[in-house]
C-alpha cells in the first residue's frame, strides 16, 4: 500500500496535511501541485450562522462530500467557476468550541481523500424583547392545541423533506425593500414568559405588501397555519428551506418551482402576530440559520 501526503488549506489561512494511498500515490509526485483549498463564508462562524463551503482542486474529482456536526454537507460542482459548493450551518444551541468537518472526495480514478479539520464556533450576541399577543397564542384552548399537535406533525413530515441536489442559483435576495423590525435570534418573552427564540427576521411592511422568494427552488407548503397563519416553505437543495408566515394571500401553491425573485404571496398579519409584518426563516438540516447572514454571502 503506498502512501503519500497532500495540502489541505481551509479558509486561505489554516493548514493541515493529509494522506492519500494505492494507486493515486503512484500517478502523483509533485507535493505543491496536490493542493486541495477549502475557503467557507462567513469567514467569522458563530452559532445561528449558515456556511458556504467552497472546495477547489487541481484534480479531477468525481464527487465530494462531508459530515458537519453529524449532519450530511452536499456539494455540487460549478463547473463555470471550477469549484465545489456546499451549503451547511450551526444552530443556535452550539456552544463556542471547535467542531470538525470531515471531508471525502473521490477522483475521477476512484482513489478517495479524506481529511477530518476541526473549525471554531464564537458566540453570538442577541437580545432579548417583550411581546404581548392574545391569550390564545399563549393559552390556547383543547381544541386549538389539537390543532397545533396536528399541525406539528404536518411542519415535522415538510421539515425533514431533503433533496440533496443544488435548486438554488447564485447570492439569495430579501424577500421585500424594506426596514427589518426584528433581528434573528432574539428571545422572545411572550405576556412575560420567555417561550421562544426568534429564529428568522421580521420585515415592517404594511398587509399587501408583495412578497418575492430569497432564491429558486420548489413548494412544499402553501396553506394557512395557526401560529405561522397562510405559510410557504420553498426548498432550495442542499437541506435547505426558507418559509415566510403572517401572509395576507398565497400566490402559489404546494408542487410549484419558483424562481429567485418570484413572487409568492402578500404579507400580512396572519396567525401569532402582532400586527402586519412579514417574518421569514432559512432552515438547514432540522436547524434555524441567520436569514441576514445568508443573503450577505457571495455564491458564485
């Protein structure tokens, strides 16, 4: 069994070596020319953020993939730009440390390279508010939390719905022109009680506002819920979905492919609102990413 080590460089700065065997170490004798480099966005990760990796290499490669805190990372390859893409994220509930990505890709000759690279996590700084909302948003009755039970189980069966493939096409865009009233990971103290974390971000537009998808993909939600009120969910590829609630009127409907830019609804003041707003949400793999931090990343 031969052996022979390569270069790995994460994020233009880190460095690590890894090791590739059997035939692919024969074909290969120039170490500088063996370089694979890993750049992600945001450059600074805390918890909450979403991540784009970016994979290039001088090799052939055949396919690419990865495991981040115990979730599947599915790249496509670019071949404009000669890259491999992945999206990924970390939760709110991560705690600053380091974490490892642990990558496989395979040649275009079947060899494999595998490299396990830890990556540092920061804490992020949110703030806290107090909301007041009618009493059955917070005390609902039997009847309504039979309906929310159902209606659980519904967003739990859409929520795990993955598609591996890339839908999504270039930098992802704002939803409407307009002020952003609440920020993404804010606590969100209901009639005094702390019951939430305000997982996405509120827009302050009026009802009827229109409302545009942040990128392309497909419908897999489209109908009025009890807290979300009428609610889309587009899926984007790659374990990624973005949802918008509180709509005043639903322009598409569950099936439908979309286009970035499209627009999917009316805004409104429907479900656990206080008033006409627009709220949307960015999911990665059953965990809530920064909506903001996403539509600030550069995707080719």
């Amino acid at each position: 069994m031969f052996h022979y080590r390569v270069q790995f460089i994460l994020s233009s700065f880190a460095v690590c070596t890894i090791s590739l065997s059997g035939a692919f170490a024969n074909n290969y004798t120039k170490p500088a020319a063996q370089t694979i480099v890993v750049h992600y966005q945001p450059s600074r990760l805390v918890n909450g953020s979403p991540i784009l990796f970016e994979i290039r290499s001088p090799l052939t490669m055949k396919s690419i993939s990865a495991k981040w805190m115990d979730r599947d990372v599915f790249f496509s390859f670019d071949p404009r730009q000669k890259v491999w893409l992945g999206i990924a994220g970390v939760s709110l509930e991560t705690h600053p440390g380091k974490y490892s990505l642990v990558l496989t890709a395979r040649t275009s000759d079947h060899n494999e390279i595998s490299i396990k690279r830890p990556i540092a996590i920061a804490k992020g700084k949110y703030r806290h508010i107090s909301v007041t909302v009618a009493r059955q948003f917070t005390e609902p009755s039997s009847q309504q939390l039979l309906e929310i039970k159902q209606e659980r189980e519904l967003k739990e069966d859409v929520f795990s719905h993955l598609t591996p493939q890339q839908e999504w096409q270039g930098n992802f865009v704002p939803p409407v022109t307009a002020t952003i009233s609440d920020v993404f990971g804010t606590a969100r103290v209901f009639n005094g009680e702390t019951q939430s974390m305000h997982q996405g971000l509120d827009y302050a537009v009026p009802s009827g506002t229109p409302v545009s998808a942040l990128n392309r993909g497909s419908v897999l939600l489209a109908r009025p819920l009890f807290f979300e009120g009428n609610f889309v969910v587009i899926d984007h590829g790659q374990g990624l979905l973005s949802l918008y609630m509180h709509l005043s009127k639903l322009e598409v409907k569950e099936g439908d492919q979309v286009t970035k830019g499209q627009e999917i609804a009316l805004s409104g003041g429907t479900g656990r609102a206080t008033g006409p707003h627009l709220h949307i949400a960015v999911r990665w793999q059953g965990i809530y990413v920064n909506p903001s931090t996403l539509m600030s990343l550069s995707l080719p």
